[in-house]
C-alpha cells in the first residue's frame, strides 16, 4: 500500500479552468502539506494542516485553497488556472510528536504534474 | 535571506569518480533536523538520511557519507565512486520548528550528472 498517494499524477488543462489534486495517507500522521516544485526544480511549501486545521499558509495566491475533510486527507483546489501554476505538486505527511521531539522527517506522495496550456 | 544554500547547480563526473555536494543553512533553533533528499528522473523525492542537530557524528552507507560541522553550519553529502544510477537532482533540507509544528525548509537542489 502506497504510504501517501497522490491523484491525478498528470494533469493537462487549459488556462482559466478550475482543477483538484487529492491526496490521502494511511500512516495515521497528524500533519499533512502541500509543496510546489517549479521548472527550477525549486521545492517550496505551500500549506501545512494539523489536525484539519491550517498551520502553515505561505504566500500563495487566494486561487489556491487546500482543504482537509479529515487528517488522513488533504486536498488541494486551484481556481482560474493561469500558465504559471504549471508546476510539480507534492503532498506529505509527518507525525507531530510535539516541540523538540518533532524530527521533521516528512513522507512524500510521487508528485501531481500539472501543466496550464 | 535562504536558509538552505546548496551553492552548486549542477555538477557533472565521470563514473567511479568521488563527488560532494555541499550544504550551508542557517537557523536559531538549537534543535533541529538535516536532511539530504534525492529525486531521480522519474521524479519522486527518496528520502537519504536525517541529521539532528546534537550529533555530529559523520554517517556513512556504503559509497554515501554525510559530513556535519555545526561550527560551519554545513552538512555535506559525499558519493564515492559514482555511478551512472547517482544521476538525480540531490536536495538539502532543514526542519525548524514552527510554533510547536516541524516545516521543512529545501535547498534550491544540485543536479549531478554521472556520465559513463
């Protein structure tokens, strides 16, 4: 069983669509994240959820809006697509085991292609 | 300013030659956690080692080994006698914490290249 999951893995559309990723994990993690991985190769965090409640909200356009039904998911929603949000997207979890006993090693889904034409 | 620097963009060797990739961050957390994360063509990221902060000892797996020097803030990742499998894009990474949660923070990554 695939420990974080991610779909679609591709996903081609066209600019000004509204599209989703989802991803689940089965690893019973707290934590749950959204990163991008621009054409840079560029790997940076977008959101972060706890529980179903955000945490980390980095910088990122209002289009962009995560949700969590429950904190063994946490999907990812982009609205008006533009050329730009082409990108790799990846999902991961971490177990949050409190302050100073976190080792922040994050698990990663294999990654969500998206590309805006 | 970047919290993770990997300095080297890309890097190219000739098969069975040793390579180190270098890593600087910085923080002012007195506990946390360095990683190195590989990410071959097909594009999913391979977790390599974990680091905390209070250990300095240098790890070695077969022709991986890490070098930790909290005097210099780096963590370097050496291949000794690459192969043409090494070619991936190689990642540092540098967990905090953030107000009580860990976030993981990447180096813009190196590009190794093994040729033949």
């Amino acid at each position: 069983d695939t420990a974080v999951s991610q779909t679609p893995k591709y996903l081609v559309t066209q600019m000004g669509n509204d599209k989703s990723i989802k991803c689940e994990q089965n690893l019973g993690h707290d934590t749950m994240y959204w990163y991008k991985q621009d054409s840079k190769k560029f790997l940076k965090i977008m959101f972060s959820y706890n529980n179903k409640e955000l945490i980390i909200n980095e910088t990122v356009p209002n289009r962009f809006s995560p949700k969590s039904p429950d904190k063994a998911h946490l999907n990812l929603h982009i609205n008006s697509l533009e050329l730009g949000d082409s990108a790799v997207y990846f999902c991961a979890s971490s177990q949050e085991l409190g302050r100073q006993a976190n080792t922040g090693e994050l698990f990663f889904g294999e990654g969500s292609r998206l590309t805006v034409l | 300013a970047q919290k993770v620097t990997q300095a080297q963009t890309e890097i190219s060797v000739v098969e069975k030659e040793d390579v180190t990739l270098d890593c600087v961050y910085e923080t002012r957390d007195t506990t946390y956690y360095l990683f190195w994360y590989k990410q071959p063509p097909s594009g999913e990221l391979v977790f390599l080692i974990r680091r905390n902060s209070f250990d300095e000892q240098n790890e070695i797996s077969g022709r991986y080994s890490w070098n930790f020097q909290k005097s210099t803030s780096s963590f370097n990742f050496t291949i000794t006698a690459s192969q043409v499998v090494d070619s991936a894009v190689y990642f540092c990474a540098l967990s905090e914490d953030y107000r009580g949660y860990s976030t993981l923070t990447f180096g813009k990554g190196t590009m190794l290249l093994v040729s033949p």
